[in-house]
C-alpha cells in the first residue's frame, strides 16, 4: 500500500533505483528495496504518554493545592486540565525521535522481521530462478533496516556477512551520509554478489528496480 506522507522525496527514488541498477548490472541475483512509514504498532505509545501527561496535569494541579489550600478549582476546571495533559502527551507520542525511545529495541526487532518476512514474499523474492533475490527493507520511523535473502543468496554468504550488511545500512543511514550512503551500500553489495553469482548474459530481470513503498 501505497503511503500517504511518502517518507522519501523523488531524489532519493531515483538515486535509490540507480544504485540497484548499478547493482545488478554486476550480479544476476535479484535486489528488491522496500521503503515503509512504520513497522511497528504503536498505538500503545500514544495511549502512554497520554497517561503520563494526565498524571503530569494532575500533579501540577495537587502542588497548587498543597500550596493554596483555598485554591478552588471545579469539577469541570480540574477535567479540562487534566484532558488538556493527556492531549498534549499524546501529541508529543507524535514526534518520531520520541516513538523511537520509547518503543522497546526488541519489539521493533520483532516487528522489523515479520514486516520484512512479509514484504519477502509478497514481492515474489522468493520465487527468483536461481532463489538468489535480496530484500532491504527500510522502516523510515524506526530508522532500522532488515534484510532478507532467499536460500541460495544465504548460503553462498556467510551469516555474518548478512548481519555485518544490516549494520553497515543502518550506519550509513543513520549517519550524515544518509541516503547517499545507502545507495554506496547497495552498489558494493552487488559487487559482493557478483563474486557468487556474476553475471550471466541470459540474465533477465525478475522484479523492479523501483523502491516499493508502503504504510
């Protein structure tokens, strides 16, 4: 599904797609790159910060009682200002960087590998001749990156290799570099492939260079 605040501009698209092209001039294994708003529900982010800015209100309007026991507030006074704490804490859950400290690293992890699972096959990954397709999936509110690869692609790498990838992506990502960085990645990462499975002149591609995108 296509998302409504598309977390990359045009720029980054097209550089996104050169970078896989280059890619995959190299190798005949197939790269896939999705891009997604959020992977990991966080409604329960909103609901807790909610509380907290009610709790907040409501020991704002406690000292101010301890300190004037004349102070006299209403029902309907003391509900206003604690409904106001509450939107103003689900407000703040709004803010990415905020989510992100929030959210439990395990969670996200979880998350990041089951939307990425299903990212895998939904794009038909798993269904490449030679089972040699990779799927980077980047999760633009989360900031991390999970990377699938069929059995053959796992095999001919090592394990490590794969999991030193999601590290050296999120690096780069994360980093000033940005996007740039990214796209150097996914280059280098064709000329890694190509050792393993180098290109072939009846190669064909079997799926877009376009980043896909979704919610």
């Amino acid at each position: 599904m296509i998302s409504k605040k598309d977390p990359l501009n045009i720029k980054d698209q097209e550089q996104i797609q050169k970078a896989v092209e280059h890619a995959e001039s190299l190798t005949n294994a197939e790269i896939a790159i999705v891009m997604a708003t959020s992977s990991t529900p966080a409604a329960w982010v909103h609901a807790f910060w909610a509380i907290l800015g009610w709790i907040f209100a409501s020991m704002i309007l406690w000292i101010q009682y301890l300190q004037a026991p004349s102070w006299n507030q209403g029902l309907v006074e003391i509900l206003f200002w604690q409904t106001l704490g509450m939107a103003i804490g689900n407000g703040l859950a709004f803010l990415p960087w905020l989510k992100r400290k929030t959210l439990s690293q395990k969670i996200v992890a979880a998350s990041l590998r089951r939307e990425a699972l299903a990212q895998f096959l939904l794009q038909g990954l798993a269904e490449t001749r030679q089972h040699n397709g990779v799927l980077i999936y980047l999760s633009d509110m989360e900031r991390a990156i999970e990377v699938i690869a069929d059995k053959e692609a796992y095999l001919r790498m090592s394990e490590s290799y794969w999991k030193k990838l999601v590290t050296d992506l999120c690096t780069v990502w994360r980093s000033s570099k940005g996007m740039e960085g990214v796209c150097a990645r996914i280059e280098k990462l064709g000329e890694e492939l190509s050792q393993v499975f180098p290109k072939t002149a009846d190669d064909k591609n079997e799926l877009t260079n376009e980043v896909l995108k979704r919610r």
